[in-house]
C-alpha cells in the first residue's frame, strides 16, 4: 500500500504548518502518496488541543484527505480529549496501531 504515516509529537508550532501541513497535503495533492496519515501524539495533542488557529489548521487539513488520529492516553492526560473528538480527529489507544505500523514495515515519518 502507498501509505506514508506521519507521527507527529514536536508541541513545535512551525513544525506543524512548516513542513508536516505542507508535506501532508501536497504530496496528497501530487499523488505521490495514496493516503496520508498523521497520529498526533505526546506533546503535540495539548498543542493542538489548545491552539484554535491550529485546530483550523487540522481541519483544512482534513479536509484536503488527510487522515487524523490521536492518542486517546495523551488526550485524556491533558484533558483534551472533547476538544480534539469535536474536530473529527480520530481519538484511540494508539500503542497498538503504531506498533502494526512499525511490524509490517508501514512507511513512518517521525516529527
């Protein structure tokens, strides 16, 4: 599968709309991948939870085919779990599809 997984865990706000928004989407848009999916984990989900103009962001994102999911731990840790669920973001325990990604040698690009 043409699949590329972006792990995105940097609570770095450029990081974000510099290189994993632009990446995600363009390469989308050119069809140099299938699908593309971020998992938004660790530091980045408080980011992202809290930072309304990066949550238009995401959603732009979405929008644009982008698949978003986000680590239901992490999420509840630092109470944002409503926050990201009401954008659409895919909320779960991400442990175990990380670690599918990783055994079936999945493509993974770690932010």
């Amino acid at each position: 599968m043409n699949k590329l997984n972006i792990l995105w865990t940097t609570n770095n706000r450029d990081t974000i709309t510099h290189m994993i928004s632009m990446y995600a989407v363009n390469t989308l848009k050119k069809g140099l991948w299938d699908e593309v999916s971020i998992i938004v984990w660790g530091a980045s989900v408080k980011l992202l939870g809290e930072n309304e103009d990066l949550q238009k962001e995401v959603i732009t994102i979405m929008e644009k085919g982008v698949q978003i999911g986000a680590c239901r731990a992490c999420c509840d840790n630092m109470g944002v779990t409503d926050t990201l669920e009401k954008l659409g973001i895919d909320v779960k325990y991400m442990g175990e599809p990380l670690t599918e990604i990783l055994k079936q040698d999945g493509k993974l690009l770690t932010v």
